[in-house]
C-alpha cells in the first residue's frame, strides 16, 4: 500500500477538498475519486459564512475567493410590498470576516482545486466507488477492515483497493454511508424548489438578498458577483423535476416580486427537492461521513456547504495527526464535534424554511410582528446572524480538549479572568502585536491562520523563565507526533533589549493588547496554551512542567499503538 492509498476520500466537493487539502498540508498523502467528468460548473450554493471563510484561509485559499465574490451587506424580509424586517452584516468582531461573501459553488470549487494541484494532490475523476466492504471490528464492536472496488476508465475491471482509512464527501445519496450501514436519518419537505440565475431589470437589490413572504410562497433574491441576480421560489410539490422556463420564473416572479422587475435571460435554472436529514453516526470505525454525506440542509441561510467545509477541516488535521502518531482516540471527537454542529446548523435552515412557507393569515401577521420587533431591538442582528456565521465552534464537551490542566499553585487564575478566555474548545479572541522575530503575522488570528498546532507560552514570572518555557515548550513540540505542524510562539509585554532573539527554537511577538499577558502575571509564572489548527483552546497550563500538558493533549504525546 502506498502512502497515496491510507487515506481515500470519495467526493471531490467542497467538503473532500477541504479534507483533501487540509491533510496535505499537515504532510499526510491522500486519493480522491470523484465519478463526475471534471470540476462543477453548476453555481448551485452561493454564500461563504465567516467560519468556513477562516478554515478557508488555513488552507489559502479565502484571498482568491475574496477576490471573486461579493460582500453581502445584509438581508431584508417582506410582506404585503412592505418591508418588515432586516438584519445587517458586517458587525461580528474577532474575525477577517466579518460579513458573508456570495460566491458560486463552481467558483469554491475550483478555487479549492487549483490549491489541491498546488499542494501536489490531484483528482482521478471519472472514478466511481462501485463497492465498499466494512468487516471486522475493533474492541469496541465498530468496523475496523475496509476493502473497496473502484471503476476505473480504461481499465476492463473494478479496482481492489483496501485503505486504512475511508472518508464519503459523496453528497446526500452517499454510496460510503450506504456500504457502512448507517442510517440518514429526517424529512423531505412537501415542496418543489426554482431557482434561476441570470439578467433582470427593474431596480433588483445590489449588495442585499431579500426574502418576499407571500401566502403563495416565497421569493428570495441574491445579487452575484459580476452582475446579474438568483430569483429563487417554493410551489407545491408536483413531481416534476424539469427546470422552469424564463415565462415561467417571470410569472412567479410579478405574482410575488415588486413591480417592474423583469427577467431578461437565465444563464442556469434548476427544480429540485429539499430534505432535512443528518446520519445517525459520522463514524463506523476507519469510514468517516462528512458534508451532505453526513447532513443535507435546506438553503435556507446558506449552512450546507459552510457546514460541510468545517467537516472537513476538522477531520483532516485529526486524520494526518494519528497517521503521524498521535493516539487514534482523538479521531472520536470528529463526531462529538462535527455531529451537535450540522444539527445546529439543521435546525437553523428548518426554522427559517418554516418562516418562508407560512400560509395561515394569523401566522403570518405574527411573524411580521415579531419580525418588526426583533429588527427594531437588534435581536435579528445578535441573535441570527452569529448563529449562520458558525464561528463559535461550541467544543467544550469534546472529549479532545481536557481543558485547565494542572497548575503550580491551585489558587492561581481560579477566579481571575483566564477561564473566561482559555475557556477550552472555545475560539480564541484576536489580539494584535509586534511580531519580533520568526512571524511576520500582525495578530493572533494572522499567525494562526496557518492552520497549524501552536504552543503559545506567555510571559510571566520574568523574561529568563519565559524564555526557558519557551525552549521547553519548543522542544515538546518537536519531540510530539506533530512536530513538523507546530509553532511556537513567545508573547511578551514589552519588548526585550536587542529585539529579541532571532536565533531561538520559536517565535516572538510583543503582545500589545495585554489580553494574555495580563492572565500570565496573575500566575507569576508562564502561561502555556495549546491551540487547535482550528484556532479554538485545546488545553492550557501555568504548571512549571510540560508533561500535564502533554499527557493531556493526544498530539503532543506519541500513539500507544501505531495506525499507519
């Protein structure tokens, strides 16, 4: 078996590049099938929340996806031709991203491949899993033997193929899920769902998707980059699953739209179904389900592909950390974290598609109350638009962040503010700085925008413990299962004589918003924080040895087993 063969990852969606990408990144060979002929074409989804946008940029790609998209500044509800609601975009602090970006499927797509070439992956498309056998067990009575058959072009037979590890990103009809046995659990909604992408006239809406809520059905509409708009509407379920003509759109469109607006010309129309389903596990022992494999949404606040793109960031760095020999319990927490999101996520696309197709007069007049008053309040703003952004990743009850480990004196940062802040599985808040040596990164968030494993060490109880931490915490590093995947990075208050050490086995910044380095001193001894490629709080310690931290973190101790 080749290196290439360890992991096989079938789909090359949004959700199996990011895995693809993310494991390659982390020094980890993969192969991915897709059965399609090359890239999408088709736009279908359309929006980037700023979650998926900063997993995107830990694996370089969200510049060249900002540069091809359009920033939405906000979204507004209608009833009755009047406006009754809103929220606006662009308020979320502690990100790069504070607003959502439009952007096509095709456009993530192919943006994501061109980073898989350039990391030296590749895709074999034309490429079909035919036939996947789970057999065998593990301790715990889940399938640990995976045998799989690949139709290959040119080739007269299947292909035997048995990887130690196999991922399904192959979307909601996933013939991975299938094979392992694991149910897809929901609802399909009664409706038929249009949508067209093209030309209109009439003073359509430039930066700004708006929801028309009619007793007949919904209209949404997006404006997308480089011009032109996505009308999209409900109907009864007919069965049909022929795309609507332009006359036929233009109907819907001046029964539920405002006067004047016309549709010129469609470049893509599609009729489709909506379910809400979610697998009941995204793991059965080396077989691992991520994106619509694992969890299909309504578009509703556009949390499919986000969801998706998570997925596969989290379990990319977790898959490539065991392959190098971190302990293979730590690909338990993929589902413990992954799974409670996609039915936050769910929940939110179901509450907002039940909105749409509110029918009942006395409901409706409700909404639009409640609407009006939630704008008003700017409950819309703090309540909804956190919520589809997804940053708060929620991992406190994950089993891969042990959280606060020992400390040198019980007493110490107890009731002072570092449970607040390193509060673990929590996103860290940024922080700007002066970086003395080793980064170039102007903030927490840049420097942790590399995806990596960090140690951060802060400063306190003087500059030569802070420093002799520092060295040990470099030599943890370099000694763990993710050596090659992990910074280590010095924060100080102020700044040493000479600018700082260049010559030192980490990093320097000078922290000069004091976030962290007022925790530190409260301690009067360094602060160690291990934070996730993710960017949330693994674990942290102020004890004067490293090993609690190391014995609590899988990654930074050794497999008691080897994996590859």
């Amino acid at each position: 078996m080749t290196q290439s063969d360890t992991v096989l990852i079938v789909g090359a969606g949004p959700t199996g590049l990011t895995t693809a990408c993310t494991l390659l990144q982390h020094g980890v060979d993969c192969r991915v099938i897709d059965r399609r002929k090359g890239p999408a074409s088709e736009p279908k989804a359309l929006i980037l929340w700023s979650g998926a946008l900063e997993v995107l940029r830990r694996i370089d790609v969200a510049d060249a996806l900002e540069k091809r998209a359009l920033p939405l500044s906000g979204a507004s509800y209608w009833s009755n031709g009047k406006r009754t609601g809103g929220v606006r975009f662009g308020a979320l602090a502690d990100t790069a991203f504070p607003r959502p970006l439009c952007v096509p499927q095709s456009v993530t797509e192919g943006v994501l491949y061109d980073r898989l070439l350039k990391l030296g992956g590749n895709v074999e498309w034309n490429t079909e899993l035919t036939e996947a056998r789970i057999t065998g067990s593990t301790q715990s009575g889940v399938p640990s033997d995976v045998s799989v058959s690949l139709s290959v072009p040119g080739t007269g037979s299947p292909a035997p193929l048995s990887p130690r590890w196999l991922v399904g990103a192959d979307g909601t009809h996933s013939k991975v899920r299938e094979a392992a046995g694991i149910a897809f659990e929901g609802s399909t909604y009664a409706r038929d769902f249009l949508l067209g992408d093209g030309e209109f006239s009439g003073g359509l809406p430039e930066d700004e998707a708006q929801y028309h809520l009619t007793p007949e059905g919904v209209l949404v509409v997006v404006p997308l980059p480089g011009g032109g708009h996505r009308v999209f509407f409900d109907r009864d379920a007919t069965g049909e699953v022929r795309p609507l003509s332009d006359e036929e759109l233009q109907e819907l469109l001046t029964a539920r739209g405002p006067k004047g607006w016309t549709l010129d010309s469609t470049w893509w129309r599609s009729t489709f179904r909506v379910h809400t389903k979610v697998a009941g596990t995204f793991r059965a022992g080396r077989v691992f389900l991520a994106g619509d494999a694992a969890h299909c949404h309504s578009p509703a606040g556009g949390q499919g592909l986000n969801t998706g793109v998570q997925d596969g960031f989290n379990l990319g760095w977790k898959l490539a950390a065991v392959i190098h020999g971190a302990d293979p319990a730590l690909l338990d927490s993929y589902e413990a974290e992954r799974r409670p999101a996609a039915l936050r996520a769910l929940r939110n696309s179901d509450r907002q598609t039940k909105l749409w197709m509110l029918r009942d007069g006395p409901k409706r007049v409700l909404r639009d109350a409640v609407l009006k008053v939630a704008t008003a309040t700017g409950a819309l703003d703090r309540k909804i638009v956190p919520e589809l952004a997804q940053l708060d990743p929620g991992l406190e009850s994950s089993p891969a962040v042990p959280g606060g480990l020992p400390k040198a004196d019980p007493r110490s940062a107890k009731d002072a503010k570092g449970p607040r802040l390193l509060r673990p599985g929590v996103r860290l808040p940024d922080t700007p700085w002066q970086p003395l040596h080793g980064t170039g990164s102007a903030s927490l968030h840049e420097f942790l925008a590399a995806g990596r494993h960090a140690l951060l060490v802060v400063q306190g109880g003087g500059d030569d413990l802070a420093d002799a931490t520092a060295r040990k915490a470099a030599e943890l590093a370099a000694r763990s299962s993710v050596g090659s995947q992990t910074d280590v990075l010095l924060l100080t208050d102020h700044r040493p004589r000479g600018g700082g050490d260049a010559s030192a086995p980490y990093a320097g910044a000078v922290d000069i918003s004091r976030k962290l380095t007022v925790l530190a001193e409260a301690e009067q001894r360094p602060l160690v924080i291990y934070v996730r490629p993710d960017g949330a709080v693994g674990a942290w310690s102020s004890h004067r040895d490293l090993a609690p931290l190391a014995a609590g973190v899988s990654v930074l101790g050794t497999a008691v087993e080897s994996v590859a």
